[in-house]
C-alpha cells in the first residue's frame, strides 16, 4: 500500500489577511486543503489519503470531502499540537490496518497545493528503493548565516544548499521505528519530516521538487496561489509545472 498523509493541523500566523487557517482559504471558490487532496486522490499511485485537521475543522472538513465526493479514498483524523504529534496520530491510524514490509507513506503539507504527478512518483519510487526521500530545488538566493541576528557570521556555499519541500516519503515501517527512536525534546524540534532521518543517521536521498510545489506561508504566497489558478491551473495536469508553463500575473500582459 501506498500512503499519502495530508498534515493540516496547523492554524498559521504569518497570514494577515484572514483570521482562520491558510489550508481553509478558498481560491476559485475551493479551499486550498481541496487542491491538495484531489492532486493526492486522483493519483493511480496513492492507494489511501489520510488527512489530518485541527478538532475544530473536522465537521467543516467532512462536509468538504462529502461536497467534492472525496471521502471514499480518503480518511479524516484530528491532527496534534505539533507537526510530530500530527504525524503520530497518522500512523497510528495507519497503524489499524495490516501493513506490510513494502508499504510506503507520503508525507504532504496541506498548502502545498501544487503537488505535480511526477514529484508523487518520484517520491514513492524512490522511497521504494531508497527507504527514504525528499523533494527539493536548488538554492537560488546566496544564504546567509547569523549568530547575533545583527552580523553576518557564515555564508555558505550555495552549490551545496537546497530548499527543502514537501512531500517526504519513506518506507512506512522504517519511518515508524526512527520515529520511535526520536526523544519528546527531538520531536518538538522536527520542522521538517526529513529530520526524523537526520536525527537518525538515516541518509534520505533528494528527488527534483518544483517551484510551483511551494508551500503557502503568506499573504503574498496567496496572491501567487490566486494567480497560478486564474492562469488555468488543472490539477489532473503536470503542465502546470513552472519548468514547463509560463504563468500571466493577473493585470500583466
């Protein structure tokens, strides 16, 4: 089986503009959490879609999924305090069902609502060969490093840094015994899944993300999501890619 965990417990504050949760937001009159789920559903890949939201969501979530016919492939959960918790919470879920030595989970954020097909099927192949993946792009902006939040004290190599997205796929036993391994201290660290790797000496191999496969964090992440749609976003379609489709700003020739 292949999994796919939707993570939508968080509520989000680096969004000004709205005074509820980002993955609730809706753009061409569908929550962004829709996008997301449906690019997961309707991929021949993902065998279960488990998604998890805040407590407080789960009844407007449900009639979300009744209203866009999505709840036979899918299963609704209330998420945790914490993206760790969250992830807990899903597999224990996973957890009442058989599962085997080949299963695979995919591990999503919520408003990263354009997913392409083909960072789903890189990801589960390569979990399927490696145990372990994560989608990323190159760096493009020089980073700098700072001690004091005043003075630069490192700027590294930029050949070697890349930005890390979602999703993270990995073999799903393999994932539960490094999860187990981690302290409650290292759990609340964890930003990102793939740390549940590094904190275990687990080597995580990279596949090709997309930029278009950015994850919604602020008013202007919006205002690029309103206008990726208004530009003819399908998310049955993988020409969408931004390595492959050039996108108009509303308003610009």
């Amino acid at each position: 089986m292949n999994y796919a965990a939707i993570l939508a417990g968080g509520v989000g504050t680096r969004v000004n503009s709205i005074d509820y949760p980002k993955q609730f937001y809706t753009i061409d009159g569908k929550p962004v959490i829709i996008y997301t789920t449906e690019k997961l559903v309707n991929s021949s890949l993902i065998d279960l879609v488990y998604i998890a939201v805040i407590e407080d969501y789960y009844d407007y979530m449900m009639a979300l999924l009744e209203e866009y016919n999505l709840t036979e492939k899918t299963v609704l959960i209330t998420g945790g305090k914490t993206r760790m918790d969250t992830i807990d919470k899903v597999v224990e879920a996973i957890l009442q069902k058989n599962i085997t030595d080949d299963d695979v989970i995919l591990i999503h954020d919520a408003v990263r609502p354009f997913i392409t097909n083909k960072i789903i099927e890189d990801s589960i192949e390569g979990a399927k060969k490696y145990g372990a993946t994560v989608a990323t792009i190159p760096a493009t902006d020089t980073i700098v490093s700072s001690v004091d939040d005043n003075v630069v004290s490192f700027i590294p190599n930029r050949r070697e840094l890349y930005c890390g997205q979602s999703p993270d796929t990995f073999n799903l036993k393999r994932f539960i015994e490094m999860e187990g391994n981690l302290t409650e201290e290292q759990k609340n660290l964890v930003t990102g899944t793939s740390q549940v790797c590094t904190l275990n000496g687990q080597e995580i191999h990279m596949i090709p993300g997309d930029p278009i496969n950015f994850k919604i964090t602020t008013d202007f992440d919006l205002l690029i999501a309103e206008n990726i749609i208004a530009g003819g976003y399908n998310e049955k379609d993988d020409n969408n890619s931004v390595k492959s489709k050039s996108f108009k700003l509303k308003g610009h020739k």
